[in-house]
C-alpha cells in the first residue's frame, strides 16, 4: 500500500507544481478570469502560483503536508466561491459547460486535499508512513 500511496501524493502534487508554475507563465489568461469583486489583481494571480508551488512542494516532500493540504482545500473553495459561482450566473464569454466542468474538478481536488489531510492525522498512519 506504501508504494501505491507514494505514487498517489506524487500524481495528486505534481500537477499544482504545473498549475502555480502557469501562474507566472500565463498571467493573462489568469488574469481574464478574475471576477470583478477579487482584489490584487495581478498580485493575486503571483501569490496564488506561490502558494500552489509550495504547497505541490509540501506535499511531496512530506513537510507540513496537513497545514499545506488544509490551505489547498481552502484555496480550492476561494476559487469555487469567487471565480466558477460567479461566472455560472454571469458566464460572458465562458462557455457554461467549461465553467461547470472546471467546477466540479475542483470539488475533486478539494476533497483530495481533505483526505489527505485527514490521513496526516495520525504520523502512525501506516498511508503516510515513510515510502
């Protein structure tokens, strides 16, 4: 189960490592779907990239990996919240079908985050244990 486990954090961490590495690749793209309502603008689209970086960093390494999925899942309801709710009543250029989809795989992730989380509970979690 180990192993399995193992190769479960590295594909769930790895492609946040790419999301927060897009955020300072592609600020544009980033910066259209902020909704009017969300402050910092392009301070935003950074400090979400960095938290994203570190947080695919935390949970590979296996350092802090409960407080960093915690902020993950966290961060994934900011996005749900601010950024898909808001564009499902006002989708402007958006197609709704995307806006939905990209919801949903949200929610996913959020609840990944979760149970991660809730496994770091206990350091004697056989799940968690070192590979």
């Amino acid at each position: 189960m180990n192993k399995l486990t193992m190769i479960g954090r590295i594909l769930y961490a790895l492609p946040f490592a790419f999301m927060g590495i897009n955020h300072f690749v592609m600020m544009d793209f980033y910066a259209g779907m902020l909704t009017s309502f969300m402050p910092g603008g392009g301070f935003t689209i950074i400090l979400v990239g960095i938290i994203l970086l570190l947080a695919s960093i935390s949970i590979l390494t296996k350092k802090f990996v409960q407080l960093s999925s915690y902020i993950l899942a966290s961060l994934l309801f900011l996005f749900i919240a601010t950024i898909h709710i808001p564009h499902l009543f006002n989708p402007g250029d958006l197609d709704v079908n995307l806006v939905v989809f990209s919801m949903v795989k949200d929610v996913a992730l959020m609840g990944g985050s979760l149970m991660i989380a809730g496994a770091c509970k206990s350091q004697k979690d056989p799940d968690m244990a070192e590979n």
